[in-house]
C-alpha cells in the first residue's frame, strides 16, 4: 500500500498526467496535413484550466481547512502553474505557425483578442521561470509578491478567450469557480476583519 501511495504522489506521474493532452496536439502539429488553427482552441483551454486551478487552491484551502484532497492538490500548485505556461507556450507556437509571417502577426497585434493573450503570456514568463526552490530561497518575501502577477494573468486570459471566441458563455463557465471563490475569499476576510473591529470597540 504505502509503495502505490509512493507512486501515487511521485512528480515524475504527476507530470506524465498534466502532459497528456498535449501530446496528441504535438503529434497532430508534425503531420502534413496539419491545420494549427484547430490546435489553438485545446491548447488554450488547457492552459487558461490549469491556471484556474492553481489560483483556486488557495482560497480553496481556507474554505475547507484541513481536508486532504484539497491539501494534495495545493501541495503540487507550482505544477499545475508551470504546467499552465506549457501550455500557454503550445499554444503561442500554434498561432505563430498558424500565422506564418510576420507582418500579418504585427497587424492584428492591437486588436482586444490578441494583445491580451500576449500581455497574459508574458505575465505568466516570470512566473513560470521562478516556480522552483531556488527562486524562492533567493527572491524570499519578492516571491509572493511576484507570483501575485498570476491574478491580472489570469484576468487578461479571460478577456483572451472572451474576444478571440466571441462566446461569454464558455468564458464564463471556465472563469465562475475562481471568481466565485475569490467572492467568497473576500467576503469571509471581510467578515474577520469587521468582528474584530467590534472586538476592539466592545
């Protein structure tokens, strides 16, 4: 039990599983016959789900103190945050294939659809560079603070998909859990900070 437990936990299967979806795209992306404009779709999602996932953890946890699927998942929130980038990356790639020069890539770079996945990739860069231990002992307190950029990332994703797809309602329902938890996040620090108050003045 305890070495199925062992595998279980073990990064290299964690990885192994957040990498799957990616390599029928990679695949897909080698053949002749390749339209990349059908890879961009997938890649996105996954890429704009797993960051979800990382920024949900935390409230998550203060939601549901104590309750260990939740304390598995924010235990390997780095990995699913860097996986999150891989994917953003695969997806760059694609788009950049899908467009081909260079001048048609830099013609559509203003429009609303674009520049906010540009912006979200490169807030997601840094982030991505530093989600290891050696980044943390050298940036120590900076380190929360830059991983903070995962939020407007996250932000300017969801406009991302808004405006390229055109379609609120997926947008929406991929984004709602984060939202409503960060609401809930907020309203319960809200409420600490009130009782305290009356604490205080009583």
């Amino acid at each position: 039990m305890s070495a199925l437990r062992t595998v279980l936990n073990s990064k290299p299967l964690l990885w192994a599983v957040l990498a799957m979806p990616a390599l029928p795209m990679i695949v897909s992306g080698f053949r002749p016959d390749v339209v990349f404009e059908e890879l961009l779709h997938p890649s996105g999602e996954w890429s704009a789900r797993l960051l979800i996932l990382a920024l949900m953890l935390t409230p998550l946890s203060l939601l549901l103190p104590g309750r260990r699927p939740v304390q598995w998942l924010l235990q390997r929130r780095r990995a699913f945050g860097v996986a999150a980038f891989g994917y953003a990356l695969l997806h760059l790639i694609f788009y950049l294939a899908e467009m081909g020069m260079l001048r048609d890539i830099l013609a559509e770079i203003g429009a609303l659809g674009i520049w906010t996945g540009w912006l979200a990739f490169a807030l997601m860069l840094p982030l991505a560079m530093t989600s290891n231990d050696r980044s943390m002992r050298a940036l120590k307190s900076g380190w929360k603070r830059l991983q903070r950029l995962a939020y407007p990332a996250a932000l300017l994703t969801f406009a991302h998909w808004l405006f390229v797809h055109n379609n609120v309602g997926a947008a929406l329902l991929n984004f709602a859990p984060l939202a409503l938890l960060q609401l809930l996040r907020l309203a319960r620090s809200a409420r600490g900070k009130s009782g305290r108050a009356y604490s205080a003045q009583a």
